[in-house]
C-alpha cells in the first residue's frame, strides 16, 4: 500500500497467535504452535440484516455485538414477521448466553414436522411447546402473547427461584383479548419494561381477533421487535 485511507478503502484482516516451544538444547530445536485464525475483520462490514426499521438500529447492532443473534436470523429482512422456529432459536440463544448453559435436546422428537435441534433444545428446557403433541409449526408466525409468554418461559427456565409476581399490575385496556395462558407473562413482562402496551391507548394488542386485524398483520411480532425484546431481557438479566 502506497497510503491508508480508512474512509475511502476497505481493509480486512484475520490473526492467530503463535507459541515458540523447545525441544532440545541445541540450535534450532524449536518450532512454532498456531492457533486457529480468526474470524476476517473488517473496517467496511455489511450489516448482518437485509433490512431495519431506523429506530430498531441501535439496539440491533447491540445484539449483535452480545451474540444474541442466531444464524436463522442472519441476513434476513429485519422488518418481516417472525416465525415460531425464529423466536425459538433467539429465546434459545438468550436462555445459553445469559445462564451459561448449553441446553441438551429432548430425548425422542414428538414433533413430526420439524427436526430442527434448537427446536428440540427450546422444547426441552421448557421455553416452547408445539402447537399440538405431534406438531410445532415451525413456519406460523408468532403474536406478542405468544412472543411474551415465551420470553417469560426463558426466563423462569434461567432464574426458576425468581419472583414472578403481578400483584398490583393493572389489567391493559384490551385484557379480555388476552388468552388466559399469556395474562401472567404479558403483565410480567410489561412489568419488566421489556414488552410495552401502544404509547396513545395502552392496549397490549396481544393478537388479531378479526379478520380485518388478521389481513393487516395486527399484533404480530416482526424480528426486529423480538430482537429487541431479547436483548432487552439480557440486558436486565446480566
């Protein structure tokens, strides 16, 4: 290179670390160990994602840099829906990168429509359940009740002696759109900060309970939002 100019050019590069070892007393009786290389860094890396609401940059970017994405949701189209199979993965990610621990697949598959193993692992632990004892649905797309009672179920599975209290949260205005499943986790986890009602209404908008709602996508959780639910919950977990 004849000069270096950061804003104009790319630059990449990987590095490994060497070890000189000593086999003898004599002249050259010695020798290098490697490590692997790493991962290619660069000053001009694309994002990870396809596409991405403005508001939801930071704190993606944030994931990111916390590992909290997982390879399913790399290179995909950040504003889209997202599916059961997707936030399975995420909330397991969440649950090993904030407890320490590698969750261990259930033992025999009871679905017959997914083989996914991080499915399996999510099952396991208690994070996810199918959508009936023999199918999980990997490709239906998941509601914020849906998002936040998983989200809770991840959880209790890394603090199980935490106090899941909601006494003294009030009911959202939209309560009785709420499946009696998912009363408990929305209100903890609009307790925790972390799944909000609508600023101008407060209502949770749990799921689409007509079929205007339903062609519109109403009360669906898109990646990016999910992502942020995630790190969010990292973030008051660390």
């Amino acid at each position: 290179m004849t000069e270096t100019d950061i804003k104009a050019k790319a630059y990449s590069f990987r590095y490994r670390f060497s070890y000189t070892y000593y086999y003898g007393d004599g002249p050259g009786e010695w020798d290098y160990v490697y490590s692997p290389w790493s991962n290619e860094l660069a000053n001009k890396s694309e994002s990870f994602y396809q596409d991405a609401s403005s508001w939801a940059v930071d704190e993606l970017d944030k994931a990111k840099a916390a590992d909290l994405i997982p390879a399913i949701l790399m290179g995909a189209d950040m504003t889209k829906p997202i599916t059961r199979e997707e936030f399975a993965e995420l909330a397991l990610v969440l649950y090993e990168k904030t407890s320490g621990i590698t969750a261990e697949s259930v033992a025999a598959n009871p679905f017959t429509d997914t083989t996914n193993p991080q499915i399996l692992k999510a099952f396991n632990i208690g994070v996810t359940q199918g959508t009936s004892p023999t199918t999980f649905s990997p490709k239906v797309l998941i509601n914020r009740e849906q998002c936040a009672t998983m989200l809770f179920r991840t959880i209790k599975a890394i603090a199980p002696d935490g106090d899941y209290s909601i006494e003294g949260i009030k009911d959202f205005p939209d309560q009785a759109n709420i499946s009696e499943y998912a009363v408990q986790p929305t209100k903890f986890m609009s307790k925790l900060g972390i799944i909000k009602g609508d600023a101008s209404t407060g209502n949770f908008m749990p799921k689409a309970t007509t079929t205007a709602q339903q062609a519109s996508g109403y009360g669906m959780a898109t990646r990016e939002a999910a992502i942020l639910m995630s790190f969010r919950t990292y973030e008051k977990m660390k």
